[in-house]
C-alpha cells in the first residue's frame, strides 16, 4: 500500500480546522486509512489501495474535512472550455490506445506545490496505474507547448528527443536501454514495433509515455502557471477516473480547469468530466449487512460525511467523479460504517452456537494445491470477472455471462474457464524468465436453469506450462501426479476444439462424467494472447470431482 508524506500546514488549511494531535491521530485512523506518523509538520498516512483519491493532501483533505463535519456533502467543480484540441492518431491503436486530458491554469506553483504535484503523479503511478501499465501520466508546462497536440506512435529509431535529466538527445529505442527510467519500464513497450508520443504542433516531443517526458518541455518550474495534463493507457474510463483525481487536486490547489476536445479516428470526447455519477440505494440492504435500523435521512447525512450527495427527485446518491473504488451498493455500505463508527457498532454474541471448520470441498483442493507446490509450480491469482473480447477473440470460445452494470471494458464478463484466465496473465508476464509454470484455483460460472439465478458456480483449477518444449506429455504427467496421490484413475477421450491442437488433446473422464480438458494450445490461440512460447495446460473441475469421490 503506498504511504504519501503530508504537509501539515497545507492540509490544516485546506480541512479549514485545526485539530488536537490526539483527536488527529484519531480521526485519522478512524477514516479508513493507516496513520504511521505525525512528526513535525509532516504527516505520514498509508493509503489503502481502494481510495486513490486520497494520495495528496488536496485529496486527502477533502477527505477529511467530510469526515469530521467540517465541510461535507459533494464538492463541486467547474470546468471551462480551452477551445484547444489534441489528435489521438490511429497509429495508437494497438500500442496505448486512449488518452484523457485537461488544462489547468493559474496555479501558483512554487517548491512546496511542484514536490505535491509529483508527489501524487508518482503515488498514482504506483497504486492505481499499476506501476504505469495501466496508467501513465504527464504533466507539461503550458508556456512550453502549442496546440493542437497529437498522441501518435512511431518507429522508435525515427524519433529523437531529450529524455528527462539526460544531458543528450537520444531515439526512443536508446531510452530504453540508455536512461535510467527506460530501464525501469522498458518492459511495458516490449515486443512493439512503433513507440507511443505525444507532440505538440511544432512537433516538439512531450514524452514517450509510458516511459518518460521531454527535459525541454515535460518539466513544471516556479515559472509555469498553466499546465497540459495527459493520462493513457487502455481502458478510456480508467484514464478519465484518474484524470479526475488529477485535476480536481490541482483545483483544491487553486487552478482553474479548461476541458479540451480529443478528436479519436470514430468520435470525439470533450474532457475532463467532473459530473458525479448517481447510485440506487435500499435502506434494508444497507440496515441488513450493518445490523442498524437507520432511515433513508440517516444514511444520506452519514454519506455526506463521507462526500457524497444526494438527488431528491430521483432518490439517488451522487457518487463524486473521482472516486473509483464505488462501484455496487456495497461500497456505499463501508463508507456508511466508516462515518457512522466503528467505534459506534456494538458488540453482541451470537445467540446461535456453533462449531467452526474448513468446508470439506477447500480442505480437497488445499490438498491438490500443495501437490502442485511440490512440483515447483507457482500458484497465481486472477480476477473472477474478465473482458468478454478476450474469451471471444482470443481464446476462441463462445461468449460468456456478461455482467449487466459493467463499469469498463476490460471486465464487462464472469469468467467461463481458468484455461484462458492463466493465458491472459503469461500474455502480461512476457517480459519475465522462461519456463513459466503456473496453476489457478478460482469460481468459474455457466449459465444452468437448475439454479435459482441461473448461473452455476464451480470451482475448477487450471495448470499451464509455457516453455520452449511445452508438450502433452509434460502436462499429463502432472495430471497423473495428482491423481495417483488421491488414488484414484481417469481415463482421456478425444477432443475437437479451436482452443488446443487436433490430436493432442482430450477429455478427462472420471466415473463416466467429463470433468475437465487438457492440450497443447493451438498455436492461432498463443497468436492471439501473443505468447511466444509453447504452452500445455489442463483445467479440472474440482468441485465435480470433490462430489464423485
């Protein structure tokens, strides 16, 4: 979790009320967050990952000041229009598609600003951006660029500029190998062919994102006022949440924020976009999982300590722009508790008496689990929830249950096999050592009218083996590990899908029931996931297996 280091002075200020340090350290803890230390004027709080929006002191105060009632309720923001545009090239498609920016001007910035603006530039890199995989930020000095701007991408060779604190031009590619910060992140453009830039229209170079900023024009002084913002990477909603966090920061700061046109090859978007999106909320929901009895008043008061508003005519809550972390109704329920108090809940025994133990399905996969640890295989995690794209363009296989209040694009589906979940993470580990040998152990989910929602969750697990010499017999010898320890024999049948080689694939049978599948993937498939190496895997239901045994 990353820890950001607060001005005392700025943030008092920006609070509006000055606290006791007992009744600071206190309330602090008590906001959700982590306090380390207050030494001096410096405020040392570890953020957790789900509130971004809190890594500046502009943040963190705004944050704060609802909490303790000093300032509650929805924070508005005004937008103006710069007039100004900035050209994203269909070059980028397929490197770093979207961008989203904005200008902020009359901002006084001297030492104490500049250290905040990085401050939250670098903390939002880290946490939200995915040590800029997922997000990558830039922020120019007005005075130095002229519009319009252009995002395009390039031969790297074709390119020069001069990098961040370098004392010489270099190519794109040069960076990668010759500066620092190219070191550092030169993974996350390796592999392409053209490099991602921003010029501006005297074709002066602005960066070479997700790497690194121009030193004659990437780089804010005492004497800039205005600023061009960028953020990009994949995911447009994902760039414009953290654009918001962005500006409205550089807003508590005192800016004033223009929105700018960004003219994409099929449409065009005005940014930023500060309007708060509206929720629906049930009262006994909300009272069923805190175990409260509180009116619909209650909780819209509660909320507004929290910095949300509220829609009279339509009964909604205002969620603000920059929040990203509220995304069902039970966010809304957390923020409740925290301004509501733990401290407030109280304490009472259950009148049901019970005996605790692990359920005996986890307790079969545990054991299957430390198998494969033996084996040298490393276990990884991935997200139930998946891109819909990557199931049908990728893996090749049919659509799967689609989420029906999906906030991105990226994961609009529940997933449908583990087998491509594990191909997904080997496509973003390329740059990593070979062999990769990985399992997963998660809930996929099928769609079955014998279950009330319809949908079935099963528990599968999912081996991949991806080397230079990958084969079906690698990957059957682990199968058979694991099933000569749990004693037990199964039997293959062939298999006809797009999904892996003709003939060195199959069904695994156990008792006369299909219990999972195993091959070498089709090479069309490793093309599209752009996984170099051969892989092997198998995916096995362990909850039917668990109920045949």
């Amino acid at each position: 979790m990353p820890t950001v280091t607060l001005n005392k002075t700025v943030f008092e200020k920006l609070v509006g009320k000055k606290l006791r340090i007992d009744e600071l350290k206190d309330r602090i803890s008590m906001l959700g967050t982590d306090l380390e230390s207050i030494e001096g004027n410096e405020i040392n709080v570890e953020i957790f990952p789900n509130r971004p929006d809190m890594l500046s002191e502009q943040g963190f105060a705004r944050a704060f000041s609802s909490f303790i009632g000093e300032k509650t309720g929805l924070r508005g923001y005004d937008i103006k229009k710069s007039g100004e545009k900035v050209i994203i090239d269909k070059s980028v498609s397929k490197v770093r598609p979207y961008t989203a920016c904005a200008i902020v001007k009359n901002i006084k910035f001297d030492d104490e600003k500049i250290r905040e603006v990085i401050q939250i530039q670098e903390k939002l890199h880290v946490s939200y951006g995915r040590n800029r995989k997922k997000v990558a930020i830039g922020v120019y000095p007005m005075e130095k660029i002229r519009f319009p701007i252009t995002f395009f991408a390039e031969d790297p060779k074709k390119v020069r500029f001069l990098p961040l604190e370098a004392k010489r031009e270099m190519t794109g590619l040069q960076v990668l190998s010759q500066h620092p910060t190219g070191r550092d992140y030169g993974h996350l453009l390796e592999g392409q062919s053209k490099f991602p830039f921003f010029k501006d229209a005297d074709n002066k170079i602005l960066s070479m994102p997700p790497i690194i900023n121009s030193h004659d024009v990437g780089k804010v002084s005492e004497e800039t006022k205005d600023v061009f913002i960028e953020c990009s990477g994949f995911d447009y909603d994902v760039l414009a949440k953290c654009l918001n966090m962005i500006v409205t920061a550089l807003s508590d700061m005192g800016g004033e924020t223009y929105s700018i046109e960004l003219i994409y090859p099929d449409k065009k978007i005005t940014s930023p976009n500060l309007l708060p999106s509206k929720m629906s909320f049930d009262v006994d929901y909300i009272n069923k999982r805190l175990g409260l009895d509180l009116k619909e008043k209650e909780i819209v008061v509660l909320l507004s300590k929290m910095g949300y508003g509220y829609d009279n005519s339509k009964r909604k809550i205002l969620v603000p722009s920059y929040r990203a972390d509220v995304l069902h109704q039970i966010d809304l329920v957390e923020d409740i508790a925290i301004a509501y108090g733990y401290e407030n809940f109280e304490e009472t025994i259950p009148k049901v008496a019970t005996i605790g133990q692990e359920s005996k399905i986890e307790s079969f996969a545990k054991k299957i689990v430390d198998l494969l640890i033996g084996l040298k295989l490393t276990e990884v995690y991935s997200y139930n929830i998946t891109s819909s794209e990557a199931v049908e363009k990728k893996f090749l296989a049919s659509k799967p249950i689609m989420l029906s209040n999906s906030l991105s694009e990226g994961f609009d589906s529940v997933r449908s096999s583990m087998i491509c979940s594990l191909l997904d993470i080997l496509a973003r580990n390329r740059h990593n050592e070979y062999p990769q040998r990985i399992f997963d152990l998660g809930t996929v989910f099928s769609r079955s009218a014998k279950e009330d929602t319809g949908i079935k969750e099963e528990l599968k697990l999912a081996v991949a083996l991806c080397e230079e010499k990958a084969n079906f017999t690698d990957i059957k010898q682990i199968l058979d590990y694991i099933f000569s320890n749990l004693d037990i024999k199964y039997e293959l049948s062939e298999l006809s899908t797009k999904q892996f080689l003709e003939g060195r694939s199959g069904e695994i049978i156990f008792r006369g029931k299909k219990i999972g599948t195993i091959g070498e993937v089709h090479p069309q498939v490793l093309e599209n996931f752009a996984i170099e190496y051969p892989v092997s895997t198998f995916e096995l239901n362990i909850t039917e297996l668990h109920r045949l045994i």
